[in-house]
C-alpha cells in the first residue's frame, strides 16, 4: 500500500475575469478565494498576458499586466492599493527585454526602503541582450531570481550569468533557464513550478552537521588512502595545468565547473566558460574581510548525498585565508545550481576528501585529511551529514505490508503510531509518546494506547483493556538477526518490539523511502483539527517537487462504534494541493496464510497546501464512509494544526 504510483493529472482552465481597478491597470482574478499572492508582469503583450494569466490564475494568483513607463515604489505602492485581496508580503514582478533591469532597480529600492508591507518573493526576468546591472548589497531578503535567456544568444547568457553572479553573492537564490528563440518565459512549463517554491524557505542544513577530529582504529588506513588521494589530485593538476569537476547542467547534460585565479566558479560551454558563482566575493560578505585569499580546488570534488533529499551535492574544498583568520570550508553545489557552504572550523586547509568506505554511511558522511596535524596529532576529520535523530514520519516491515509505524518529533520528546489490525482483520491504530535516548524510543509510563471514543463523548480515552507497550531500538544494523533474515539494506534501521491484541510482534523496520526527495514545501508530519476538534489526526509524506513528486496521507479517525481506525490515500503532489481517493484497509483474517491487505475506497481527501518550509499551511475536505456507513467522517476545508516539529524548525 506504500508503493509509489505516477499518476497523471489534468490542470482545469477557465476564463480570464477582469475587475476594473483603474483604467492602465487590470487586475485579472485568480481561482482560489480569499487573499492571495499577485504576479505583475511589466508592460506585456495582450497575448502574454491571455496566455500566463490563464495558468496562473488556475494556480491561485492574482495577476496584472502593469503597464508603467518608470515602475517604483510608489508607482507600485498605488496599484497595490486598488486591490485588497493581492497578498502585499508575497508578490512577483515578471519582465522581459529592457524592462528587466527596472524590475530588478525596483526591487532594490523596496529591499532598501525603511519600511514597507511589500515584500518582492520573486524576480522572473527575460534576458534579450546586453544589459549593464546594478550593484546589488548584501541581504538576507532578497528575491529569488527565475532568468531566461535565448540558448543560442551569447550576450543574453552572458549578460544573465553575470546578473546570476551579482545576486548569488548578494545572498539570492537563483535559477537560470536557457530558453528557444522567442520563447515566453510566462510559457514554460517551469514558470508554475517555480512559483510555488517562493514559499519556501530553503533548508541548507549542513552547518549543523557533525564534524569530529578522528585518531581511531582505521586511522592509518584512512589517512593512507586520503594521502594517495592527495597526490593523484597533485599530479593531476601539475600535468593538466588545470582541472575541474563534472556537474550536471539543467538540460540534463554535463558540463565541466573550473576555477579562475580570483576563485570564482566558472562553467565551461565548448571553448567558452562563463560565471556561475563567485566564491570570494561570497565568503567576504559572510565574514566581513574583504582582505583575503581564497584557494579553491574543484578537482578535489566529491559528490555526497544530502541525507533527507537523497540528492547529489558536489562538495568542493576550499581555504581562506585573512586577517581576521583562516578558515577550512566546503562549498556545497546543490543541483539547483546554488550553494551552501560548511564550515569546517579549523584553520588548517583541507588536502584530500574521500567518501567514506562504510557501507552503512551509504554517502552521508565522509572523509577530510588535513594539510597539518593538529593538537593531538591527527590529520583526518568526519563529516557526517546524517541526521542525529532518526528519520521521521512512516516506518515499515516491507514482509509485513500493511503494518506501519509513524515516528514523529514533538515538543519534549516523540510520537509513534502504530498502524495495524485487531484479531479480525480490521484497522486499528494505536498511540506512544516518550523520548529517544542513547537510539532507544522508550514510552511514558501509559506504554501503547488504544484510544477509543464513547460514541456519546466528543474526545476519546485510552481503553485500558487493549493497552500495549513499543520498544524501538535504533541502535541495529543490518547484521542484527532480524534484519539479517529479511536482508535488509536500508541506510537507517530499527527493531520494532511490541504487544497487542494479546500477541508480540518483533520486527526490522526501515523508514519508507522517498525516491524523489524530500519537498521544500514541507507538509510532511502529523496534523489535528485543533484543540475545538480533537481525537482524530493525518499524517502526511510527501516528496518532490510541487507538481511532480508524489504525496500519501493516512488518517486516524473512529468509526461509528468508537473504534480506532485508519485510511491510507496516495497520489500526485500538485501545484497547491492534490485530490486522493482514500481507502480501508483489512485482512481477511490476522493469521491467515494470505496476510496481504486488502482495499475497500472510502472517498475523497482533497488538500490544500500553501505557506513554505518554516510556516506550512494545510487544509483538509473529506467525506469519507462510501458503502460501509460505520466509517462515515467527514470534514469542509478544515484549517490544520501541526503537531509534530518540522524539519525547518
């Protein structure tokens, strides 16, 4: 029941609806009630604006086709006032051709105004040609940039990597799109997509990773092998003169990242290379010294998995050099062609990396020989990437389908839930709260409960005549006999032990994958109708990017005899929200040779998601029962509660 399904969607249309606000600027309304975010798009064709308002307003956008010979803030100040129901804090301005240099003077003047309600989330910029860009400072609320540039126009890509380049330094996120000749940016199908990452904080949590000096029992092994690293990386420069490191572009194809002598990162296109991020300037707005050398050795690349995405991230070796200090860093390329940067917080520069040679790190940690010894003689640090405490949201037994366990992280500890089946083959789930201590998740001292409602009550209670107890052990791998018999091979496993319904269970658990990484938008977790609607939850696992990755939710809820039960639905993760049809799930019988669940459709669960990764919003329809009246429950676009933390938080 937890395998992935593609599942193909279909994006309704309708007809553009204007309101008159003032003559030279309609606002075109969006589908979606309610206060939402706006797309001005700068003086426009009238086909450009029939054709992108159209898809935007299906996803939820205001839209306005601005037609403004010198846009500003006050300029912009007063469209905004002609309409109450655009969200002045989430707004973007689009712009092609000689409009795109003031798009981006005017978001540099709302950056530097005192105070102001608008707040720019994105740029979407065309670029036709030569275009000579402002000094951009640095800030934490820049835009993100979308840019566009005609593939085969030289000055338009160059003119949009050097605008790139100003705007990665400046603290921006950006994404560059090379497009066909006379092709609309407001066409492509990335533009929506894109969009709906502007609600997204991004999470670059490397800086939390872990980070120790290492003297231990592989050290000579180790050091050996970074020391033979080193001196290939040595030769390979001395022959060559220069070497780079082979990055994927955003076509799909591979490209070669080199460094230049002012250590910025070029990409190389045939006999040309242009810029893709300037590290120096970069790292001299992080730590204030403009005064530095900045050594930078992309041939010393080692590609490593992000441990929530799964995704590449190429981490490049770096030392920089000031008054002020010197510091050990990686840069880190992320796919999207942004980077992050880990501090290694040591002065002494990184000579070798090496991915490390445990199969169970399965790319999350790796390896750093250091040019000088330190304090207590040794050269090697770790770097581990992977998350201190376990993976949260769904585990599973994949020889026990049909059974699962959902971890979560709560204030002061952690929730499980344990989905599974009473004697008779129907539906039960049962709660756990404690903490996870030395890779233990021990309970309070209520152990696993049954929570029943009184069809006469509002909130159920635990039903102490089916109470339980969970242990999970986080500590095991796969040499652990359990895991062993079912050859499991997961990067992170556990032992689930636990009683109930008058029988023992001992399992090896592995959290449920997701293949296509974990979604900025992150909805992923445990939610609740709020404390005027309690004793029922979802939990949501969702993966990917909005509109191509993939979402399942599972509701606990009671059916009409007070009996805890759960609903599982799975399907595509659209532009904000999705449709899923829910199901029941039973057994024929719980010792049954064929213990294979199986389906009955209960209805639709219909949710709406909006917000970004520290702030998510989620709204919950559902009128679930279908031909078994007894689990009838339903609900209107119902505002959700978090209970469980984020991975933002």
């Amino acid at each position: 029941m937890l395998r992935r399904a593609h599942i193909a969607w279909i994006l309704l249309l309708t007809a553009v609806v204007p309101i008159a606000v003032r003559a030279e600027a309609q606002w075109l309304v969006p589908d979606l009630p309610g206060m939402r975010p706006g797309v001005i798009r700068i003086d426009a064709s009238e086909d450009a604006t029939a054709v992108g308002s159209t898809q935007l307003r299906a996803r939820g956008w205001w839209y306005l086709n601005w037609r403004e010979q010198t846009p500003s803030q006050g300029a912009l100040e007063r469209v905004l006032a002609g309409n109450a129901q655009v969200d002045r804090s989430h707004l973007v301005l689009m712009a092609a051709g000689a409009k795109a240099r003031a798009a981006v003077v005017l978001a540099l003047q709302l950056e530097q105004a005192p105070a102001t309600a608008v707040r720019l989330r994105g740029l979407v910029l065309r670029i036709d040609g030569e275009i000579e860009w402002p000094q951009l400072p640095v800030s934490a609320e820049w835009p993100a940039l979308l840019l566009g540039y005609e593939a085969g126009d030289a000055l338009s890509r160059q003119s949009a990597f050097a605008l790139a380049g100003r705007a990665r330094a400046a603290g921006a996120a950006v994404w560059l799109l090379p497009l066909a000749e006379s092709a609309d940016l407001a066409n492509e199908a990335l533009l929506p997509d894109w969009l709906a990452t502007l609600e997204i904080v991004r999470a670059r949590r490397f800086e939390d990773a872990l980070v120790r000096a290492y003297a231990g029992p592989h050290s000579a092994a180790l050091e050996s092998a970074l020391s033979e690293r080193a001196q290939q990386l040595r030769a390979k420069r001395a022959s060559a003169g220069s070497a780079g490191a082979q990055v994927f572009d955003l076509d799909g194809s591979v490209t070669e990242l080199l460094v230049d002598a002012q250590a910025r990162l070029l990409r190389r296109h045939g006999l040309s290379a242009e810029l893709e991020f300037d590290a120096n300037a970069a790292l001299n707005a992080i730590y204030g010294d403009a005064g530095s050398l900045l050594d930078v050795d992309v041939a010393a690349a080692v590609p490593l998995l992000h441990p929530e995405t799964g995704g590449e991230v190429l981490a490049i070796p770096a030392h920089r050099s000031a008054v002020s200090g010197a510091h050990s860093v990686l840069l880190l390329r992320h796919g999207d062609g942004n980077y992050g940067l880990l501090d290694l917080g040591d002065t002494r520069a990184v000579e070798a990396l090496m991915a490390s040679p445990d199969a169970r790190d399965h790319g999350h940690a790796w390896w750093a020989r250091m040019a000088e010894a330190d304090a207590r003689g040794s050269r090697l640090l770790r770097i581990e990437l992977q998350p201190v405490h376990p993976r949260r949201g769904l585990w599973w037994d994949p020889s026990h389908p049909g059974h699962a366990l959902d971890l979560q992280p709560v204030a002061g500890g952690h929730s499980a839930v344990f989905a599974t089946y009473d004697a008779a083959g129907a539906s039960r789930w049962y709660l756990a709260s404690g903490r996870i201590e030395r890779g233990q998740f021990a309970t309070t001292i209520d152990g696993l409960q049954l929570m029943r409602r009184d069809p006469a009550l509002s909130a159920p209670k635990a039903d102490r005549a089916h109470a339980g107890s969970i242990r999970v052990d986080f500590s095991v791998d796969a040499s652990h006999p359990v895991c062993r018999a079912r050859q499991a091979a997961a990067a992170q496993l556990a032992l689930l032990s636990v009683q109930h319904a008058g029988r023992a269970e001992r399992w090896c658990i592995e959290p449920v994958a997701l293949p296509a990484g974990v979604p900025d938008q992150d909805v992923n977790g445990v939610w609740y109708g709020g404390s005027g609607d309690s004793g029922w939850g979802l939990s949501v696992l969702s993966s990917g990017a909005s509109g191509r990755g993939l979402i399942s939710a599972m509701l606990y809820f009671h059916d009409d005899a007070g009996w805890p039960r759960w609903a599982m639905g799975a399907g595509a993760n659209g532009i904000g929200g999705a449709t899923l049809t829910m199901h029941d799930y039973s057994l024929a019988c719980r010792d049954c040779a064929d213990a294979s669940p199986r389906a009955q459709a209960l209805g639709e669960l219909r949710l709406r998601i909006g917000g970004w990764c520290g702030a998510p919003e989620l709204r919950a329809s559902f009128e679930l029962g279908g031909a078994d009246a007894s689990l009838a429950f339903q609900r209107q676009d119902m505002p959700l509660q978090r209970l469980s933390q984020s991975r933002c938080d």
